[in-house]
C-alpha cells in the first residue's frame, strides 16, 4: 500500500525537479506554439543570481514570452523584459554601488552649503512633529534607486507592460489592505521601486493612492499569475532565504528578515511543485545585503542553471524559434521639451525649477537631470520625486510628481571626541516653516566636558538675498605656554611658570545677508558682537583677580563683515576633488570697549585631485592678518592640534599641540597624499608649513622658509558616527613627538 502511494507521487516530485518529457512531446506534437514564463523570486542581493540563469536559458536558446517577479527578480526581470541583454545587466549590476544607493547618499555637490553643514554634523535623525519621536519609515526614501531605474528604462515608450519586448508583470504588497498587488501597466520604475521596496530598509512607494511596499511579504515567488497568462511551461528561479539557525540570527534585521520569511518560505515549497524546470541557486552564504558579492552570486547563478541545462535544451527545441537579442542603444541625454510639476501644494513652481536647473528644449545629461533630482531630494522637503518621459516632436516631456514631505520637525543627534573639547554629546531641534515656507530654525545643545550651545535661524531665498541670525556659546580649557598670556598679565612670572591652565569662553551673535552666485559660490554680509574672556585659576601676581581666578582678557567687540566662499570638494574631510576657497574681512569699532579700529582679514585656498583610483593628493594654503595697533591676544592666530571645529582665529597644524603658535599674522601650506586602501578608510600622509609672526606682512616674513613645519601619518575612517581619525605628528623644531585622535563629525 505504501508503495503504491510513493508511486502515485513520483511523477509530482519529478515534475517539480525535473522537465516532464512527456507532457512536453505532447505540446510539440500538438503544433502548438509553445509559450514559456519566467518566474524570479525576490531576495535582495542574493536575486542577482538572476543574471547567471538568464545567461544560461539564453546559451540553451529559449525564447521567453512572460516574465513575472517580486522584488529583486522585479528588478531584474523588469529590466530584461525592457530588452537588455544579460551582458549588459551584468555590466549594470557590477558598476553600481548599491551601497550608496540604498543609504540615499547623495553627491555633496547636490547640496546647499546648509544642506552640507547638517550631513556632515549628525548622526541620527528622526522625526520630531507633535513632539512625537518617531522612527522613519525607511532608513532609505529609495530616491537615488529610483533615478537609476527612471534612467535605465528612458527607452520605454509605453505605460503597458503587455507591450515590452517581453510582456511582463511585477508583485507588490498594499500596506493599508494587507493584499496583493499585481502590476502591469504604469511607470514602469515606480512599479520596480514599489515591488523592491524591503520593510524597514525602504520607505512604502505611493502609487494611484496606494502605499505599497515589497511584494515578497505576501507573493515572493509568482507562479500561479505567470502561468494564468497562457504560459504552457513554468521556468522558476529561487532566491529565497531557507530558514536560519540561531547563530546565523545576530541583528535585529536579520531576526526580523527570518520571521517576515516563515509563509513565504513555506508557500515556496508549494509554488516550487508548479513549475516546470525549478532553479534554486546556492546563495546559502549570502544575506540580502550582500551586493558587495555580486559577482560571485551571479556565477552562483549560472553553475545552478548549468545543472538543468539540458532540460532548458529540450524546451528550446521544443519552441523551433529565433532568440536572438539586439543591444538597446543606452542613451545618456535627452532633450528636454515642457516641464511640468504636479503635486507641489507648498513650495512654488519657480522654487523647484530652481533646484531642478534644467532648461526646456535643452538637450540635457541625465547626469544633469539626476543632479537636478538629488538637489530637491537634499532639500529634505520631499518625500520623493518621481518623473516621466513622454515623446513631444523630437523632444521629450518631463513631468514631475512631487510627494511634499509633512514632517517640519526633527530631533538629531551627533557625537565628538578630540583632544580639545573632549567628549561632547550633541542633541539638535530643528524646525521648517517656523514663520514662513521656506526658513529653517535649529538649536544645538551640546554637553560633556565643556557645554556649548548653537542657535541658527535662516530664511533661504535661494538666489535672491537670504537672511540669517546665529548665536553661539562656545567654551574649553586648555594647557597653554605662559608666554601665550604673558603680554596681557606683564612680565610677571613669579612661579616661574611653563604653563597655565586657561579657560576660555566665547559668545557670539550675527545677523547676516547672502547670495549665492551657484550653487557653490557665496557671498554676504553681516554685523557681529563678540565677548571673549580667558581665565585662569592657576595662581598670577595680577591686579584683576577675582578670588582664586584671574581674568587674562575680557573684550566687548562689534564688527560688520564680508566673506566669499566657493567650495566644490567632493568630500569635506577626505577630498578626492574639487576646490575651495574662503576669505572673510572684519572690521572692529569701539562700540562697546574702548579700543581703536582695526580689521582682521583671512582666507584659504584649497585643491584636491585624483592620482590613480585609490589615490589623490590635497593642497591648500592659509593666509591671516591683523591690521591696526589694537593688541587683542584673544583675536591673535593659533595654530596647532587636530580634529576639532575651529572657530575664529584657531586653524590645525600637525606636529604642535594646540595654540602653540600665536599672532596676529600667519601663513600656512599643506601637502596631503590621500590612499583609500579599502572601501572608506584612508591611509594619509601630511606635511604642514607655516610662518607665525606678529606684523608678518609688513616685515616680509611671510616670503621666507617657513619657521614652523610638522609631519603626519595616520588612518581615517568614515564611519557610522562620521571620521575617525588616529594621527602621528612630529615637529623636527621641537622634536616632539603628538599624537592626535579625532571621533565623530566635528562641531
């Protein structure tokens, strides 16, 4: 009796393994023309597997007349179906880095030098409306991934899927209604987007109303929709995780990745018996977000294809047809006909054309038009921007579809250790559209071993004049060379100090006006009072005593000032390339203390550019002077120390430690060779020069060999919590040997 069962079986387990001969023979002599439906599975980057078995069903000549996918197999298939050829996915997959992709990473180029100031500052964001902490809804809003499908599929005429050069079909889940979402018509890269969206990793994709998110949570393996498309054989591609053993369960993602794929897992093993000729690649080794592998799982991919090659043979002779596959012709321009914006309700036309930077009937890169979109999306004022492509006489329309983002509020978070300020702990409010639509209002409050405050309040006009106020309390205690105080306590030395212990307390307010000439390019001007007080309590025969403390300096200053800044680097703690250039004039009236007139000018220039792949050089000179007879120590130049955010008149210089050099002129240069060994962390060598001299420029010193110089080697690396950097330094004047540590962004 058992036998007889076992034998009733068999055929069902041999169908679901291996081609059913018979049944094939049947349909051949049958004259009918045989249809044959691919089905992928998704599976992140494991899904790449993909390509090696499109490679080889391609090698074994058949010709595919559906294609059905979820997630990753959406992607890969919906790009296969659009006609590329599998060589050009591979070249495709290989070339992205979808590491950058998938954080939303955009160029720093794409943003205002606002914009820049708070990626390279925070750590973590989250949203803060109603005072409410609440998580994103992705860790990725999947803009960047949508630029590249929107450029990858420009070719595609047509909002049908039934009408691509393979009809096709994509799966993806109604977060709302908990259904099932079968797409075959519409844009066909938010439809990629909305099937490819994983839970958590991307935010829900909208489409005619309806929030969608990955289509593996309910149909990751869409058999049953391609074979009710009058597909007579079942090609099926698996990617599918197996369920893991608790050592392979460490993070959070992984836990929750194992749990989403309990049904999916399970309806696998039904849906893999209504296939024709199943492929299931060893992708055990590998996690969804193991892009960085790619080449090996597509090999993976083949070697599994390769194993049922003569079933994919036998189907080929079956069908008698031409595969042959002709290259698409991958544009990288368009020209631009009308522009239009739908779904802007809050920010006006001329706002967005502005950040977008594309002209009409203008032949146009999509590197440009990307640009335009990474400009938008850096904004942090849209939740996406989705566009579309339709044929005007030669030209193409472009429409954008705006989704306003509704969050105005947002708690961040950052954290810093330098040798300086020590450890520091920064949390930050920040609000939109406080007083009106386009001006930001942030407050910083830092604690730790010094306590400091930053307060910005900004009126963004875009090219027009913007307005700003900003008040900052920055403090720090440091060991100083009593000559750094000697001029303002007279030459009293009883003790016969080295050195003191000063503290020093800065509080600073501005109100300014700017314009931007580009985008990197700006200019403004502003009035600014300042008080400055240095103390010690570190004993000092000095009248100004005020029990165990004495005030080395105390000023009431009022300035108006002017500054220019142009800044392209790629990168503002480890450039590849780009330029800079800065320089900034006050000019101080006794509007408060009685002290004479006198200005203070500075600037710096800077070059990065690449050598090789891995390694590039960085060039850059400081140039600073006091002009006037006011003897202000607290205003003097210092250079010296490393890694923390400079302010006034303090600039780093390797090989001395902080403030060791002081005037009220300096030079500086720097020589810097960059090697990025491996993925983000850089192997760098620096030598510094600088002359440090009161009245430097009046004297002509400032054109002899430099009287300072120091060396440095060291390590970077950019990490979660921003650059961390161990730096060695020696000064062959001193002999001395430093050594500086730098965690986190600076501020």
């Amino acid at each position: 009796m058992k036998l007889n069962f076992l034998l009733l079986l068999f055929p069902v387990f041999v169908w679901s393994q291996n081609l059913d001969l018979n049944r094939l023979d049947s349909l051949q002599k049958s004259g009918k023309d045989i249809k044959v439906g691919l089905v992928l599975s998704g599976g992140g980057a494991k899904g790449l597997a993909h390509i090696g078995v499109l490679k080889i069903i391609e090698e074994a000549g058949i010709k595919i007349d559906y294609i059905g996918g979820t997630s990753m197999g959406a992607i890969v298939g919906g790009l296969y179906a659009s006609g590329y050829t599998t060589q050009q996915l591979d070249s495709i997959f290989k070339e992205t880095e979808f590491s950058a992709l998938i954080q939303d990473n955009l160029p720093r180029k794409s943003k205002s030098f606002n914009e820049r100031n708070d990626s390279e500052r925070y750590v973590l964001k989250l949203p803060f409306d109603d005072f409410k902490i609440n998580l994103p809804s992705g860790l990725s809003k999947g803009q960047n991934i949508y630029n590249l499908y929107a450029q990858l599929l420009s070719h595609v005429k047509r909002d049908d899927f039934s009408q691509l050069p393979i009809p096709f079909l994509c799966v993806a889940t109604n977060v709302e209604t908990g259904e099932q979402v079968v797409m075959e018509q519409g844009d066909l890269a938010t439809s990629l987007s909305a099937s490819g969206a994983i839970p958590t990793l991307f935010s829900p994709v909208y489409i005619d109303g309806s929030m969608l998110t990955d289509g593996g949570v309910l149909n990751n393996f869409p058999v049953e929709e391609v074979r009710a498309k009058g597909m007579d054989i079942i090609i099926g591609v698996d990617v599918q995780d197996d369920l893991r053993k608790r050592e392979n369960l460490k993070s959070g993602f992984e836990i929750l990745a194992q749990v989403n794929n309990f049904r999916t897992i399970r309806a696998a093993e039904e849906k893999s018996l209504k296939t024709d000729i199943y492929i299931k690649p060893d992708i055990k080794k590998f996690t969804v977000l193991s892009f960085d592998e790619g080449e090996k799982i597509i090999e993976n991919g083949e070697i599994a294809a390769t194993e049922k090659f003569e079933s994919l043979k036998n189907v080929a002779k079956a069908q008698n047809r031409k595969t042959y596959r002709p290259s698409i012709n991958v544009k990288d321009s368009i020209s631009i006909g009308n522009i239009d914006i739908i779904g802007n309700e809050t920010f006006p036309r001329n706002y967005i054309r502005g950040k977008l930077k594309i002209e009409s009937f203008q032949e146009t890169s999509f590197k440009e038009l990307n640009a335009g979109l990474n400009n938008l999306s850096a904004t942090g004022s849209f939740e996406k921007i989705n566009y579309s492509l339709t044929e005007n006489n030669g030209y193409k329309d472009l429409t954008l579809k705006i989704y306003e983002s509704n969050q105005n509020t947002q708690l961040k978070f950052g954290v810093h250790y330098d040798q300086l300020y020590k450890t520091s702990f920064l949390a930050n409010l920040t609000q939109k559209s406080l007083f009106f639509t386009n001006d930001v209002a942030s407050l910083d409050l830092i604690i730790g071993d010094n306590l400091r405050y930053n307060f910005n309040y900004y009126i963004d006009k875009g090219r027009y004049w913007s307005i700003g106020v900003s008040s900052r309390f920055n403090q720090f205690e440091d060991d100083v060379n009593f000559e750094f105080i000697q001029q303002n306590v007279g030459s009293q030395n009883p003790l016969n100090l080295n050195q003191v212990r000063l503290k020093n307390d800065d509080f600073t307010n501005q109100i300014f006006a700017e314009t931007f000439l580009t985008k990197d390019f700006k200019f403004g001007i502003g009035a600014e009072y300042k008080f400055l007080e240095a103390k010690t309590e570190t004993f000092i025969e000095d009248p100004v005593m005020n029990g165990a403390e004495t005030i080395i300096e105390k000023n009431n200053l009022f300035s108006t000032y002017g500054y220019l800044k142009v800044d392209t680097m790629d990168d503002k703690f480890y450039p590849r390339s780009g330029h800079f250039f800065s320089g900034q004039l006050n000019i101080y009236f006794p509007l408060f203390d009685d002290y004479s007139e006198f200005a203070i000018a500075k600037g710096e220039a800077a070059y990065a550019h690449p050598i090789s792949n891995r390694l590039s050089a960085f060039i850059s000179s400081e140039l600073g002077f006091r002009t006037g007879n006011e003897d202000l120590a607290g205003l003097n130049f210092f250079l010296g120390g490393f890694g923390n955010q400079t302010i006034n008149n303090f600039s780093h210089f390797l090989g001395y430690d902080f403030f060791t050099l002081s005037a009220n002129s300096y030079i500086k240069g720097v020589l810097q060779l960059d090697y990025n060994f491996y993925k983000k962390n850089h192997l760098i060598f620096t030598a510094n020069y600088a002359n440090v001299e009161d009245d430097l420029l009046s004297n002509g010193n400032w054109l002899s060999t430099p009287d300072f110089s120091g060396y440095g080697v060291g390590l970077g690396s950019q990490t979660i919590l921003g650059p961390i950097d161990l730096k060695y330094s020696y000064s062959p004047e001193t002999k001395d040997s430093i050594w500086f540590i730098s965690i986190g962004y600076w501020f």
